[in-house]
C-alpha cells in the first residue's frame, strides 16, 4: 500500500477530480470538462508547486475532507471557506503543511460555489483520453469522491510557488456575461434578442458543471420548427422550450437541437462556476472579435 495517497473522510456534496480537461474530442461526443473555474484551480497547483497540468479536488457548496497518508503540502483557493488541520485553522488561498495522518478539512463555502483543493504531486488516478478529470455528463473519469475512498497522489515536482499567498477575485454579486450573438439569434424575436441582452435574470438552483441556468423572461421564438442536432461549444447560450437561457458550461453536451441565441466569452466562465443560486446575471452584448 503506498503512501502516496489521500483517504476521503468526508466527499461532501459534490467533490470531483478536476485538471485542464480533454479538449479536442467533441467528435467523439465527449466534453471537454476540466475545473469549472480554471484560474482558482491553476493557483491551487502554483501554490504548491505543481504543473499547471496536475489534478485537483474541486468541491461544491460544503467542501471536503481527508487525510493524508505522507505529509503533503496543500492549498485550497477558489470559494472562501474555513480550513482547518486537525481542528486548528490553517490559511486559505496559502500553501499549508499537513502532516501524514492529519484531517484536513475544507469548510463550507462563505460566498461562492467551487473550492479548489491542491496536493503536492498532484491527484495521480489513471487519467482517460488525457485527462484526468470527472465528466458527469458522459461518467468518463473517475467517480465523483465517496466516504472511504482513497486517491492516490503522484510525486512532487521540484518546481516551488514564487508567492506564499496570491489576490484571488471575489465570488460574483452580479454575473455579468459578455456575448456575441448567434449561431441562432434569428430564430428568436427581435423583442427576444433584445430581452437578453436588457433584462436581468438570476442564477437558478438547477445548474450544475453541465450548465447554468436562468430565471426571468422567457424568450420568444419567431421560428417554432425544431433543429437537427447541431455542435454545441463551451459558453453557448441555448434556450429550451421553457425560454430561460442556459450558459453551457465545462461538461456540456457536444450536440444539441435547441437554438443558440448566443455565445459567452471564455473569459467570463470561471465568474458562472462560482455564482450561487439567485445572483443576478446580465448578458451584455459585445461585437465580434
């Protein structure tokens, strides 16, 4: 039994490996996936001198626990939350040392959805097309944690943080999302397209890492004909029949037949994976690059 790994004490709500994702596969009818936000796990890995490349845990809502088999340098960014080592508080957003067979626990988010939890050397399961990350839409990856699992950790690199603590954005009070219109916006009323980009909606309880959903005006079609499925892209804006947007996110589908009204900025999604049921989201309309 190696050392080299991490017991799960307490999975919580939703705790996934997560890393940069498997890009590059849609024809396959394979999501992307990946940590939902991107730059909160990036520095987990940079404060504790992993690659860039290198899993991590991300967890949702009420964090995670776990113990150590060797003593492991961690660091938990992304969502505010108290950390905790055998009961004492240890620094967030910090490089901490927990000592082999310490409890390492990540508290419940204050603001914000999606802690980011990162080991020194990495969460080491055996990666599936490259990648190492859970999809839950396809169950490609490793099983969302469980109570009692074990994960095994890789080697440290020799790489070294540059930065004991790092500024890190504050979890969204109102998600502003820039969008592009299309590939379907004429499908919709221009009332419609107007509604989107004038109007606020607000985060809904029934997102997850598939997508995001809205509450508020619906959006009205001027075409009431059904699509063949289509490729969907990371960030797209499709409406069901109910007429709520929804923002797709890391684990969507790679086809789909509702329309797309429009397309959020890449660099807008990290903002989407922390915004808690009943923000505000406004989609502000931006030319083409």
């Amino acid at each position: 039994m190696t050392d080299r790994a991490l017991s799960v004490v307490r999975a919580g709500a939703l705790t996934t490996v997560q890393d940069l994702g498997r890009p590059g596969h849609a024809h396959l009818g394979v999501p992307r996936s990946g940590a939902l936000d991107g730059p909160a796990a990036a520095l987990a890995n940079r404060l504790v001198g992993n690659r860039p490349e290198a899993a991590v845990l991300e967890t949702t809502l009420n964090g995670c626990a776990v113990r150590p088999r060797s003593t492991v340098t961690v660091a938990v960014t992304g969502a505010p939350c108290p950390v905790t080592v055998d009961g004492r508080p240890a620094a967030w957003g910090a490089p901490v040392r927990v000592p082999a067979g310490a409890l390492l626990d990540v508290g419940a988010a204050v603001c914000g959805v999606r802690g980011y939890v990162a080991v020194s050397g990495g969460i080491a399961v055996e990666p599936v097309l490259g990648s190492r990350s859970t999809d839950l839409l396809s169950g490609l990856g490793p099983a969302p944690l469980t109570d009692g699992s074990v994960l095994p950790l890789g080697s440290p690199d020799s790489l070294h943080a540059r930065v004991d603590v790092a500024p890190q954005p504050a979890p969204p009070a109102e998600l502003v999302l820039r969008v592009t219109p299309g590939p379907r916006h004429d499908w919709f009323t221009p009332e419609a397209v107007r509604t989107l980009t004038s109007r606020t909606y607000r985060v809904s309880p029934m997102s997850n890492r598939i997508g995001l959903r809205t509450e508020g005006p619906a959006l009205e079609r001027a075409l009431s004909g059904e699509l063949p499925s289509e490729g969907m892209v990371l960030g797209a804006v499709q409406v069901p029949p109910d007429g709520r947007p929804v923002v797709f996110l890391a684990d969507h589908p790679t086809t789909g037949g509702y329309p797309v009204i429009a397309v959020v900025r890449a660099a807008d999604l990290p903002s989407a994976a922390q915004a808690v049921p009943g923000t505000p989201v406004r989609f502000m309309a931006v030319r083409r690059r």
